[in-house]
C-alpha cells in the first residue's frame, strides 16, 4: 500500500517536496491554471520562480487572468495591477532571459502593452522632431516640455521611451531591450501602440476627459477579453452577480414561485457553459495524459492536503454539514438524486455551481469574498430556503416521505429558482426587519439623550440608516455600525450586524448544538420564525 503524501505545514516545505517530485516538469505543466494560480500564491509568488520557469506561456497567460487583477471587494469590478506584472516579469527574468523571452513573446500584446503604459512614456521621434521645427520658442506646450528632465530613457529605431516613475524601470529596460533581440517585430507594435496612448497622456497632462482615454479604452478592452475566457471556465462577472442576487431580493416571493424562466445573464451563463464544456470535451478524447500517474498522484495529494487543490472525494459531493449531526435534508435529497441515477443530478449541480460563483463575485461576507467550502454551504442553505416555501415541507427534521418529496421536486424544479425564492425570504424577512429594528433602538436612545452633540450624531446615524433602508440596501449601514459602540450594547450591535448583513447569518445568542459554528447559515423557516421573533422581542417596548 502507497502511503499517502502529506503535504508539510510552511509553503516553503511544501514548495521543496514539490519540487523534488521525478518529472515535475510535465506535472506543473499540466496543472490547470487556477490551481497554478493557487499554488504561486500559497508560497509567494518571489519563491514560486522555479514553478514558475517550469509553466507554459500559454499557462501563464490565464494565470494572468486572475493573479494580475484584483477587486476592492465583491460586486466592484477588478483592477488591473501593473506593478504585479512587473513583479512577475522580475520572477521570469531570475531563471534565465532565453527562457523568460520564450514564454514572455506569447503573452497577450495589450496586456503588454497596458502594463507598460503604466510605467513608461513613448515617443515617436518622426512626429517629435516635426513638432519641435514647427513650435513657437515661447510655447511651453510641446511635448518634450512635458518630459521632466533627467528622466531615465532609452532609444529605439524611431521611438523613446521614458521612464515615469523610476521604480520597475530595470525590469523594464531589460524586457524592451531582449524583446528587441528576440521579436523586433513585436517590439515594435507594443512601441508604437504606447506612442499613441502617451501622446493622449502628455497633450491632457492636467486636463479632464469627458471621453475615455487610450489607456482606458485598452483596458476596458482588455477586461472585457479577460471576462469573456473566464466565463467559459463558469466565473460570474462581478456586474452580473450583484445584478442576479438584486433581482432576486426585489421581486416578489410570489413572483418567484410563478417564474418559469431565468433572467437573461443566467441563460447566456449556461449556453456558453454547455457549448464550451462540450469543445472541451472532444478535445479531451485525443489528449492523452503524458504524466507518469504515480508521479503526478503524489504532488496532486500534496496539494489537495494544502488545501490548493479540491479533492477528487469531494469535488462532486454537496457540502455536508460536517459540524452538522447529518447534512441538510437538500443535500440528502441531491445524494439520493445522485444515486438513482437521475438524469438532473449533473444539471442541479452545475447551477449550484453558477450560484457559488455568483455569491462569491457578487455578495461578501463579513467584507470579505466568500471562501469555497463557506460559498458551498451558503447556497445549499438558501436554496433549501426557497425549497420549504416552494413545498410547503418543514425540513428542520424529515422522515424518508419528505426527502422522497424533496428529491421529486429537485427533478421537477431548478436550483437557480429555489435560490431566488430563498434570497428573497432572506431580505424580507430578516434583513429589512433587523435594520428597521436598529433604527427604532437609535429612536429611543435619542429621545432619552440629553448632551445635545451626540444627539445631532446619532441622528445623522438614524438618518443615514434610513436612507439605506429606503433604497432597499441595509447591509450598507454595517460599516457604520461600530460608531454605535457605547450607545447600544455591543452583543445587541453584534447580533444586529449578523442579521443585517448582505448575506444574514444566525447570531450566536439563537445557535444550538447542530448548528454550523463555522457558518451559521439560516436554512430552515424555523429559524427565520426564531429570528423574527427574536427582533420582536428586541423591539418591544420593555426591553
């Protein structure tokens, strides 16, 4: 028997075994690019150069995808870091230029392009030298007034490039002049595409634009590329998230119960889910895998014990409540789905797969992005939710004729349409209500103040959280919520801020043993009613 590989506690060790691996070389590269993403940045990406030496151009450039663009939090669209990309080319460059070129002249040009147009000015010297013979002496708006003086630069065959900031301008240097050694052709697309851009950036140096500029419309450009490959590998745009889950909190429960279609974004989702899956497919049965099995199982294992990598157990298995006695009824149903072979069970599990994604770009979770096994477990409480209301089942216990029940209406009924019903239930019914709960307790505390300072304060409080609630968005008042420290209790703050939240967890005050400790998800309308009367009982006069 092959003892398992387990994989060490520091990154560092953990990089070491890896590396030590017979035929790492074709192992890493066959690794996908999310999970090459995922180990780079478990050991850091200044220790990853070896791993990173070993992966593709063509690997890199969708690691690219996701380690080169970040997002201030869930539901606001990615940003794209130039200075990582200049780390990364300072990782490429450690393991040799001949090497680094190779993978560097297959990378995407305008995101070349966008990276060093946040570095370098270009200027073509043809339409540089013009200007300057037709420029009054006293004019101080030609370009070269624009370029401060002893700027770090060098020349090529038509162009000059200058440093902006100084920083990174080393790596800079030294990719311009071994790209003009390696693709002179290239080179000069990427030169002259940053001459117009910098043209734009020096004539409007101070100015207002009412219209994008070229560097913006390059990585407007460039996201929208980027977004429509990470559709195909089932991402959710971050726009599309937060627009699926607002649509869902502000229609009607009744209005989902009758819907029978899905919203435009969720349809697009699917038929570009299906055909992609279906090209990957067929392109799968003449790729046979060139790594020795127990080569490649031995680092597999290392990574799924890191954690980088899901393991094969689990990859197609609903969360199951492990903090739970038992999993959620839906789960068993989705189980049971699974082994009478029904022919949904795949369907079902590709929309929950849609709606993990569409919580994780769109929703947060304690300001942060949902992690997996918490984003797993969330979904299948929301949709177990929207399942109660639709069957009218109490699934807080069920005997073998309700989950028969449940399993029958996970044939008949989708995912997508229980989560829409849950979501709803959700704002309407504890979200709202918590946030109007918070705003009667600040009422009262400020008709008993008397220091006329903290009344103005606390009204302008009130009045923020208000208005929140108005345009139907509590959860926007949490950030506020700690100014409220030493005017309310700091549990009632707590458990308030739970309910109140875009994604409402159960306070710690209402958890019992079975519940999850780690994500107390709300999955039953035992525990709405519970809650509901919890906020009652907060609101009620005597308390």
């Amino acid at each position: 028997m092959v003892e398992r590989a387990v994989a060490p506690k520091r990154p560092v060790d953990l990089l070491n075994r890896i590396l030590e691996s017979p035929g790492i070389v074709k192992i890493v590269q066959a690794l996908p690019p999310p999970v090459l993403t995922r180990l780079v940045r478990h050991v850091g990406l200044e220790d990853a150069a070896e791993i990173v030496a070993m992966a593709t151009g063509e690997q890199l450039s969708r690691v690219f995808d996701e380690d080169l663009w970040v997002g201030p939090r869930p539901g606001k669209d990615e940003i794209f870091d130039a200075g990582r990309f200049i780390l990364w080319l300072e990782v490429l460059f450690e393991n040799g230029l001949e090497s680094a070129m190779e993978k560097i002249v297959r990378f995407d040009e305008d995101l070349i392009t966008l990276a060093l147009t946040r570095h370098i000015l270009v200027l073509d010297m043809d339409a540089l030298s013009v200007h300057i013979a037709r420029r009054d002496r006293g004019d101080k708006t030609y370009l070269v007034d624009k370029v401060l003086d002893g700027a770090l630069s060098l020349e090529f065959e038509g162009y000059l490039v200058i440093a902006k900031p100084h920083c990174g301008w080393d790596v800079i240097s030294t990719l311009l002049i071994e790209l003009n050694q390696a693709d002179e052709a290239m080179l000069d697309r990427l030169l002259r595409h940053c001459a117009r851009i910098s043209t734009d950036y020096i004539e409007d140096n101070g100015g207002l634009y009412d219209v994008l500029t070229a560097e913006e419309m390059l990585t407007a450009d460039l996201a929208g590329e980027r977004q429509e490959r990470r559709q195909k590998d089932g991402y959710v745009p971050p726009a599309s998230a937060v627009a699926f889950l607002e649509q869902a909190r502000s229609q009607p429960l009744a209005q989902h119960v009758a819907k029978k279609q899905w919203d435009y974004d969720t349809r697009r989702y699917f038929k570009s889910l299906n055909t992609d899956t279906a090209k990957t497919a067929a392109a799968n049965t003449t790729a046979p895998d060139p790594v020795s099995n127990a080569d490649r199982q031995r680092v597999l294992e290392l990574l799924q014990d890191a954690e980088i990598l899901e393991s094969p157990k689990t990859q197609r298995q609903l969360p199951s409540g492990e903090s739970h006695p038992e999993p959620m009824p839906l789960a068993r149903a989705m189980q049971a789905l699974r082994e009478d072979g029904a022919a949904p069970y795949d369907q079902r599990l590709a929309e929950i797969t849609y709606l993990a994604n569409v919580l994780m770009a769109g929703c947060p979770l304690h300001g942060q992005r949902f992690r997996p096994v918490e984003v797993a477990e969330a979904v299948m409480a929301t949709c177990q939710l929207g399942a109660e209301h639709v069957t009218d089942l109490c699934l807080t216990t069920v005997d073998d004729r309700d989950l028969a029940n449940l399993t029958t209406l996970l044939v008949d009924t989708d995912m997508v349409h229980l989560f829409n019903c849950g979501w709803r239930i959700l704002h309407e019914r504890i979200g709202m209500p918590a946030a109007r709960c918070l705003a009667e307790l600040m009422r009262r505390i400020d008709d008993n103040l008397h220091c006329k300072r903290r009344r103005f304060e606390l009204a302008c409080r009130r009045q923020s959280l208000n208005k929140k609630i108005r345009a139907n968005r509590p959860w926007l008042f949490v950030p506020e919520i700690d100014d409220l420290l030493g005017e309310l209790d700091n549990d009632v703050l707590a458990q308030l801020s739970d309910l109140i939240s875009e994604y409402p967890l159960l306070p710690p005050v209402l958890q019992r043993p079975e519940d999850n400790a780690r994500l107390p998800v709300i999955r039953t309308d035992e525990q709405v009613a519970m809650i509901e009367r919890f906020l009652s009982e907060m609101n009620s006069p005597a308390n």
